[in-house]
C-alpha cells in the first residue's frame, strides 16, 4: 500500500512538473500545458522504467521472472564443463 501511494505522488510530481516547466518554457496557454503534460507524464514513467530495467530493487523483493525460468547463482569453483 506506502509502495503504490509513493508512486501515484510521484507520478503526480512528475505531472505537476512538466504542466509548469514545458508550460512556461513553451508559453503554452493552459490548456495545451495539461494536454503536454498529461501525455507526457506516461511517456516518461515509461521510458524510465525501460531504462532503469528494475536492476535498483532492493534484494529483498523478487525479480519478476517468468514461471518457466530459473535463477542460476554464481558458480566460485574453478572448475570448468
């Protein structure tokens, strides 16, 4: 539940962000601000996520795998097949 109310504020922080700064810089009337914005918005969430690709999820959480793949640890011995 705080992991789903972070991100909804984020993403509203990400909104409320872009609404100011591409409406200003811009000088986009208000209405073309939010429609920048609330396309935006996604658009980024999106691009970040394909980015960040999940590798920053602390190691407490599991890893989204399929239910047909397996996690193979590393191998320390020195011994080669």
């Amino acid at each position: 539940m705080h992991t789903k109310v972070k991100n909804y504020s984020l993403g509203f922080c990400l909104f409320v962000f872009l609404f100011v700064t591409i409406g200003g810089g811009l000088h986009l009337n208000p209405g073309g601000a939010f429609l920048a914005a609330a396309t935006g918005t996604p658009l980024m969430i999106y691009a970040f996520n394909r980015r960040s690709s999940g590798d920053c999820r602390p190691e407490h959480v599991p890893s989204r795998l399929a239910g047909n793949e397996v996690r193979y640890g590393s191998d320390r011995s020195d011994n080669s097949d």
